[in-house]
C-alpha cells in the first residue's frame, strides 16, 4: 500500500513541475502506510489512507477549515488530530515551501 501513495504523491509533485520554483531539495519517503513529501528535510505534506494533507500556517488553517475546504487530520479515531496538519481536497493550498502552484 505504501508504493501506492509514494507514486501518487510522486507523481503530483513531476505534474506541478515545482522543483525549478523551490531553491531546497525535494524528496518523497515512505511513511507508514503511505508517502511523505520533505522540502530541506523538512516533512511538508503526506498522502496516505486517510488523505492528501499538507503542513500549513495556523492562520491558513483556521482559514481553510472555517470555509470547509479543509479538516483536522486524524490517522487514528481515538488520538486527537494534529494542530498543524490538515486533509485539503487535492485543488486546494499546499505548504508554502512546495510551492504556489498547489496553492
């Protein structure tokens, strides 16, 4: 199942051509039961069973779930979900260092 979210999320990042816009090194790991997105090492975005979800700015957050284009994150029913990470509909903002273009 992790080769499934790495080559998804994989390929979005070659579709959004973004590694000539980002002055860091890119990568995509495995993660779990899915795939992370890492700009300077930094993890900024994963694709997993439970979304596409980006880290994003806390006022960008609030923004995003105030209008329903994003909801808390929640790999595990009883865990409460994670302050900085949210499941965005893929046409939706993306972290700031991948990049406008998702944004």
């Amino acid at each position: 199942m992790t080769k499934e979210y790495f080559e998804k999320l994989s390929g979005l990042i070659l579709r959004l051509n973004i590694e000539k816009e980002v002055d860091y090194r890119i990568e995509v790991r495995h993660l779990f039961t899915g795939a992370a997105l890492y700009v300077n090492n930094v993890t900024c975005a994963s694709w997993s069973p439970v979304g596409l979800a980006f880290k994003l700015p806390e006022k960008e957050v609030a923004s995003l779930i105030r209008s329903g284009k994003a909801k808390p994150l929640k790999y595990f029913q009883r865990v409460t979900s994670k302050g900085d990470t949210h499941c965005l509909n893929c046409q939706k903002k993306a972290n700031q260092a991948v990049g406008k273009r998702i944004l």
